[in-house]
C-alpha cells in the first residue's frame, strides 16, 4: 500500500478561513501507524485524500482538493494526542457550519476510513426524510450502517 503524500493527489491551496475544532483523540502506536499511511482514492466514490506531514493530518475532499480538516499530532510517552485541529469556513471551498457534526464526522473518517473500525455513519441535523444511503455517498462514498441526527432521533 502506497504512502498518502502531498504530491498523491490535487490540492487547493489552505483556506482563506478556519475555525478551531476542537476535537479531541487519542491513538495508539499502531493507530498511528494506520493514519500515517493516509488515504489516496482509487475511484470516483472515494470522496477523501488524507495525508500526514510534519504531523499534520490534511483532509481534503478528493473531488475539489479543498481541505476541510486539519489535525495536529503529538506523541505523549507511547500514544499520539491531537494536540490542535481545525475546519475549513472559507464558503468557497465548503458550507459546513456544525462544530459538532463536524467533529462526529471527523470522527468516523479517521475510525471507519483511516482505522479500519466499525463505524457508524453520523447522518447530519435536518437529513432524516433523505432516502437510506444518499447523504452518505456524498460525504463519504462507501456504505456504512447509519445513525439518525440528533434532531432526528
């Protein structure tokens, strides 16, 4: 498997605009070992390009080449803490605007895309009448069970 790098794929230049996410995220040794490997698409349903450098997690939707999140890893004796973490707010490159959302999906990202994990795809507030699957092909492209928006519960 091919080491995610910058030059793996088209990028935009950083966003005019970025918000403090605040996500929080411990991962082990091995974990980290997933997430330096990244993610580079390999079909039109990939909708992520994920790379490491200097520590730096870049997320950037494979389509576009916007990044929409950014986290900062730091070792701490034998795991690695996100130490910082941001989410795209230029309204060029991307509309979302639900901290929360935002951090549940990162989330999923790193857990089911990144790591291998059983996930569950966090639907978005305001998505329950969209039929089973569709919200999720757009922001991920592969199929997940899914979990109703809080709103929608």
């Amino acid at each position: 498997m091919d080491v995610a790098t910058r030059s793996s794929w088209k990028t935009l230049s950083p966003p005019k605009s970025c918000e403090p996410l605040r996500f929080e995220g411990t991962f082990s040794d091995g974990e980290y070992q997933l997430i330096r490997k990244g993610v580079i698409p390999k079909a039109m349903e990939d909708k992520w390009f994920i790379f490491l450098e200097n520590d730096s997690l870049h997320f950037h939707r494979s389509w576009t080449g916007a990044e929409i999140y950014c986290i900062r890893l730091q070792q701490a004796g034998d795991v690695w803490r996100v130490s910082d973490s941001w989410v795209n707010r230029d309204p060029e490159q991307y509309r979302g605007s639900d901290l929360a959302y935002e951090r549940e999906l990162l989330r999923f990202i790193i857990d089911g895309l990144m790591l291998r994990k059983p996930a569950t795809f966090p639907l978005p507030p305001g998505s329950g009448a969209a039929p089973a699957g569709v919200v999720q092909h757009t922001y991920i492209g592969r199929a997940f069970p899914e979990k109703p928006a809080p709103d929608d519960e």
